[in-house]
C-alpha cells in the first residue's frame, strides 16, 4: 500500500504486524491496522496467513464498544524461543513464548573472569541439558538471543576479550541451525522494558535507558528505531576515583566498583546472589541503617556524577534508570540529582533533564534475553531465514 513508508516486503509487513502485537501484549483489528498503516482488508489477509502458521491466535472478548471487534489478537504461546544470558556471574538458558513466560531455566555458575574456552565448555554443557528437555517435548526452538556484557558489533569486547569470530562460528557450530542473535546485555534490557507488560513504561520518546545491574551500561533509546540498532555504552568503566576500588575491567576506580550490585551486596552485607534470590524485594526487606543509607546514598552520588559526565559528551533531555537505584526511597535518590549538578555542564535543572524509575526485574536473568529473542523472531516477520533468501526480494504487501 502507499502512504508515508516505502512498499513493504512481505517480511516486513508481517515483521511491523508482529511488533505491534509484541508491543501491545494483544490488540483488536482497527488498532493493528492503525499502528501498521495498512488497510484493514490488508490486516485481515495477513492475520489469517499467521493464524494458519499459529504465529498468532484471536481470543473472543467482549467489544470494545458497541459494534467493535470482539477477537482480541495475541501472539501464540506454541511459538518456543531461549533466552541465553551471561549476567550475574552465571550463564542463564531459558525456553518461553513469546509472551514472556518461561517454561524452563537453568543457571551455571559462571567466572567474572570467564575465558573463552571454559564459556565454549559451560554452554556445552547448558545447551546439552536444554536440548534434552526439548527433546522429550518434541519442542524446536524457533529463535535465540545471548546477551553477554560489553557486547558490540564492532567485534571486540573489553569486558570479555574474546575472539568473536571463534564465538559466532563455535555458536553456529553447536546450535545446529536455531537462527541465534548476539546482544549486549543493556540492549537486551531495554528490549525487557519495552516489551514486557510488567510494568508501564515511564516515559514516552527518545531517551537514555541506564541499567544498573551486575553491570553497569547504558543505551540511548529511540522509540521509533529498532533496537538492534542502538549502540550501548559502557558508562560502568568511566574511571571516577584514581587508584580506587579494583574493578573486573582490569582498572582501578570505575564507577562500575561503585554502583554496581555486587558493590551494594558489600555495603549492605548481604551475598550478591542472595540479593538475586530476594529480587527487587531486597531493599525492602532491609532493615537500613543510618549508616549503610549514608554509604548508599554516597554511592548514587556518584552515579549522578558519572552520568552528568555521560550527558555532556551525549546531551539527550530525559534518563530512565533502572536497578537498584530505582528501589531506594524517593528521598535518598535526590543523591543522584546531587551528582549530576555537580558534573552536569550548567548544572542540574529538572526543566532541562527529566529522569524516571522503572523497577529492575533483578535475578530474572534469562529474561532479558528471551524478550530479545522474541523481538528478533518477530522481526524476521515469523518466517524461516531460509524460507525467503532476502527480505528485500519479498513481494510486496
Ligand atoms: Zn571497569
């Protein structure tokens, strides 16, 4: 059809369909239409084409409004996808939907240090475990995303300085044909936010999403482009204390030794993967101390003061901050405003910088990853990659 994009492949017809339902968590047929500016006749014909391959299913509900539609459209749940993170000092496998909902986990241990050969090793040994459980189902994995921290296209990462090459053909090698996205863990955390239907989202437009987990990386967010597209950045590694804490870069001072939550877990005396067993309950469920909220709001400080630092080499006018940060109360996180006004050029003003919350998810890892998964199955339009040899070759929608 025409109209404000350029003829559509049938990929990509299928792909912004499927987006729009990743998106939404389910919609009616007008919304679809509207959201992928085609012609209802248009929706319809490709929704019965995706029903047909159980991509997707219609659910009768009760009309929106007299006359309305009353099948409500959702992806399928017959449609399995993993989640694969290395996060957290372990390396997570996950098999769920589309929709979010995982039917299987496994977590190994996994050192921060990790080389190359004993990550080849402990995937082996993941995958192994997870194709027996597909196998005894009679499940095939449609799509799989990794998430590892420090991850970028540009084939070299400081975080896990291995051979990327060997990593893409060891992966191909062993995944035996499941199409497999590699990602960095921030994006992955972003696709998380975007698509989950947890929580709302708390702001709309382009943003800088900040996660501050295990890691510490951010991401600027453009609401309109695909997030494969985005590049991370690995504000954890800014050096804000010479000779300071020792930090798993290899360097001395990072803002990483100092937000992170493994850097939490010492100041409130409570294991890291304790503090991933509790989730985002665990700042809760503390009793704290004058002390230990000194030394944390110390900490946020600091934060604030590396991404005032970030915002004068990347000015964007809204930050979205997930982690641990955004479980403290609303009082201590002021210290957060306290670093940027000391770091940010003209200073803080809440007219110029909007910053917002979202809850982290913390200990949900293979999460992330598996809503990565699901972005990437649905932004292959749901069709084999075999199946069409180039999307540009489709026909047009
Ligand atoms: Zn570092």
């Amino acid at each position: 059809m025409s109209g404000r994009f350029a003829p559509r492949s049938r990929r990509e017809t299928r792909a912004v369909v499927l987006e729009s339902l990743l998106r939404s968590g389910g919609a009616f047929r007008p919304l679809i239409a509207r959201d992928a500016q085609l012609t209802e006749a248009s929706i319809s014909r490709i929704l019965t084409e995706l029903r047909g391959e159980d991509i997707i299913e219609e659910i009768r509900r009760p009309a929106p409004y007299v006359g309305g539609p009353t099948a409500l459209v959702t992806l399928s749940k017959n449609i399995a996808i993993a989640g694969i993170e290395l996060s957290n000092d372990r390396l997570s496998f996950g098999i769920g939907d589309l929709a979010g909902t995982i039917d299987y986990v496994e977590r190994m241990p996994a050192s921060p240090q990790l080389k190359q050969s004993e990550f080849e090793r402990l995937f082996g040994n993941c995958l192994a475990t997870m194709t027996q459980w597909t196998g005894k189902r009679g499940i095939s994995i449609r799509q799989a995303a990794l998430s590892i921290p420090g991850y970028s296209s540009a084939n070299t990462n400081p975080i896990f300085t291995w051979d990327m090459k060997r990593l893409r053909a060891f992966l191909a090698e062993v995944l035996e044909g499941v199409p497999l996205s590699i990602t960095n863990s921030v994006i992955a955390q972003a696709a998380f936010h975007r698509y989950s239907s947890t929580a709302a989202y708390p702001i709309e437009g382009d943003h800088l999403f900040l996660f501050v987990g295990h890691g510490v990386a951010g991401v600027v967010v453009n609401e309109t482009a695909p997030i494969d597209t985005f590049s991370p950045f690995e504000l954890g590694h800014m050096v804000i204390e010479r000779n300071g804490h020792a930090c798993r870069c290899g360097h001395k001072g990072c803002l990483e030794a100092y937000t992170s939550l493994k850097a939490v877990s010492k100041i409130i005396g409570i294991a890291e993967s304790e503090v991933l067993h509790q989730g985002d309950g665990f700042i809760e469920a503390l009793d704290l101390g004058d002390d230990i909220r000194t030394s944390l709001r110390e900490r946020l400080f600091l934060l604030g003061l590396g991404l005032g630092n970030a915002l004068n080499l990347h000015p964007v006018s809204s930050v979205v901050i997930s982690g641990w940060p955004s479980l403290m109360p609303v009082g201590d996180r002021d210290a957060i405003l306290e670093g940027l006004d000391e770091s940010l050029l003209g200073g803080f003003d809440q007219d110029r910088l909007k910053l917002s919350f979202i809850a982290p998810s913390i200990g949900n890892d293979p999460q992330a990853a598996l809503y990565y998964a699901a972005y990437c199955f649905v932004r292959g339009g749901g069709l084999e990659a075999k199946a069409e040899p180039q999307a540009a070759l489709g026909e047009n929608a």
